[in-house]
C-alpha cells in the first residue's frame, strides 16, 4: 500500500531522543505545509517555546492562545492548566473560576502529584484544535504538527487515552478519552514521526520506540527521519582522497590552506562520520523495517527559516525504501 504523503495528514506526532533536533524537525515540517498552502498548526508540549525562535527569529512567545508567525502558519504552546482551565469552563461554565482555582499553589501541589492528567488533557486540546472549523465549515487548520516529549515519555503521552479509557467505564471523561482515543489510532488522520541520529543509542532507542508502539498503543508510524546525515565527502574518482592527502610531504605548502597533515585529518574524520551513519542508518533501516528520510547535516547549525528550508523538501520526499 503506497504511503500516505506526510502533509496529507491531519496530525503528525513528533518525537525523538533528547537531542536528535525533533523541534528542529516539527519547525521545518510546519515550514513545509505552509509553503506548499496548509493552513498548519504547530504546538509545543514542553515547558519552554522553541519553535517561534526557529520559524521567527525575534519573535515575542506565543504562549497558549498561540499566534501567526507567518503566512498560513500559526504556532502555541500548550500548557496543560490552561488546557484544563478551559475543559473545565466549557463543562461548567466557569472557566474564570477554574483558573483560580488551578492558580492555588496547594491545588497545583495535589495535581502534580498526580500521574497522566497532563497527557490526556494535552492531548484533549489538540483533538479539539483538529475538530475547530471555520465559518465554511472546512477545518480550521490542515494539519497540525506537535512538538511532542521525548521518546521515553513519548509512549506514555500516546497511551494515555487508552488506559484512561480503560480505567474509566462511563460519564464525560471517559467519552472524551474515546474520542481522543479514536484520533490518536486513525491511520488516516494521525501518524507519529520518530527522529534519530545515525548514531548507536538513537537508533537503538527508536527501533524500540517503533517495536512497542507497534505492540501497544495502535498509533501509525510509516517512516523514520534521520537527522544530521553527513553525505559521501569526496567527490566521485577520489574515494581515497584523505590518503592520498597523507601521503604528502609533510614540509609541503600549499599557499592558504592548512598543512597536508591538517587536511588530511579533516578528511579522514569526514570519512568516519559519513561510514558511521551509513552503517547505522542500515541497522535502523533492518531493525524497524521502515523507509528513512535523510536530513543534511547543516555545518553552521539550524538558525532560522533559511536553514529550516534547507529541510523542508527532503523531509516530505517519499522516504528511502528499507531494502536501498
């Protein structure tokens, strides 16, 4: 079955290993819808705002009631009391007075304390941003992209409409966890989109990712992005050239670059690095039996839109198949 192209989604779920650049991947994502005309969202999940600095350098946060960063595409964070404060004003009609509530230090004692309500309301806000229409009746955004946790608590922030539904047999909280539920596992609307490195423990960590989502949680997930990819260094006749480099003399100078054993070195470790993520990206590609979209490694680092862009096309290319 031919895969569904990335921006035909309705929500994708971005997750990864603590600094394999997932934010980076959900900015240049969004970037990607809203250059090809998607209405997309991308919300953060985490205690600090990232994205903005990325698709806006400068730009004020965005905060809860989120805001336009450019021209079709809207970025927020979404902070679980505040998502909470407003479920609530929409049940009880007095969503001034949850906020106060949710605002007593004790209170917010007590809920942290307590396990799973942050994902499942999470989550609850960004079913209803998917359910919001415009006056036309079509959706209000085309896709929406959520910078999720990290991978080890990725799983528990997907899972959690299930056990809660699992847990709870009737009244408000447990149809909303249905309908939450229903979101996450649809295949046509919602996929999760794990970022590694080429590298040992990423890689290993997201075929673990990938193995018990498929065993537990139901949620799609039909590619891998790898991130920071070093590409093939010496030009095509020149295989060997960090050797022959070395075999200069090394009192031989070369007029404005390093000295021949500098050179060489540099070569060398271009060398390293591009067989280290060729070879983990073949483990990766074994292991989760899924199709790898590659990301350049940028040298100055991902600073704004004009590097974001760099991205944009090779992330909503079909990704590499498993077998090449």
């Amino acid at each position: 079955m031919p895969l569904i192209p990335l921006l035909d989604r309705r929500l994708i779920v971005v997750t990864g290993k603590g600094g394999t650049g997932k934010t980076t991947v959900a900015a240049a994502l969004a970037l990607a819808a809203a250059t090809a005309g998607r209405r997309v969202l991308v919300a953060e999940v985490g205690l600090d705002e990232h994205v903005p600095a990325l698709l806006a350098p400068g730009a004020n946060p965005v905060g809860y009631e989120g805001r336009d960063l450019r021209k079709h595409l809207r970025a927020m964070r979404i902070d679980p009391y505040e998502a909470l404060a407003e479920y609530l004003g929409l049940q009880i009609g007095l969503r001034g007075l949850a906020r106060r509530v949710l605002g007593n230090r004790a209170f917010r004692q007590l809920m942290d304390a307590s396990p799973g309500w942050r994902e499942l309301i999470t989550l609850g806000k960004i079913w209803h941003l998917e359910q919001m229409k415009e006056a036309d009746g079509k959706p209000r955004f085309d896709l929406i992209v959520v910078d999720a946790p990290a991978t080890g608590h990725g799983l528990t922030f997907l899972d959690v409409p299930r056990v809660v539904g699992s847990a709870v047999r009737a009244g408000p909280l447990r149809r909303h966890a249905g309908w939450v539920e229903e979101m996450i596992r649809d295949p046509q609307r919602t996929v999760l989109l794990p970022v590694a490195l080429a590298e040992e423990l990423p890689v290993r960590e997201t075929a673990e990712l990938v193995e018990r989502l498929r065993d537990q949680v139901g949620v799609a997930v039909d590619r891998v992005v790898v991130n920071a990819v070093t590409a093939a260094p010496f030009p095509p006749g020149l295989d060997d050239l960090d050797a022959r480099l070395a075999a200069l003399p090394g009192d031989l100078v070369l007029p404005g670059t390093p000295s021949p054993a500098t050179l060489a070195a540099c070569a060398a470790h271009l060398r390293a690095r591009h067989e280290l993520n060729a070879r983990w990206m073949r483990v990766l590609a074994d292991t989760t039996k899924l199709g790898l979209v590659a990301l350049p490694r940028i040298a100055r680092g991902v600073r704004g839109p004009d590097e974001l862009a760099l991205l944009a096309d090779a992330l909503v290319a079909p990704p590499r198949e498993p077998s090449a």
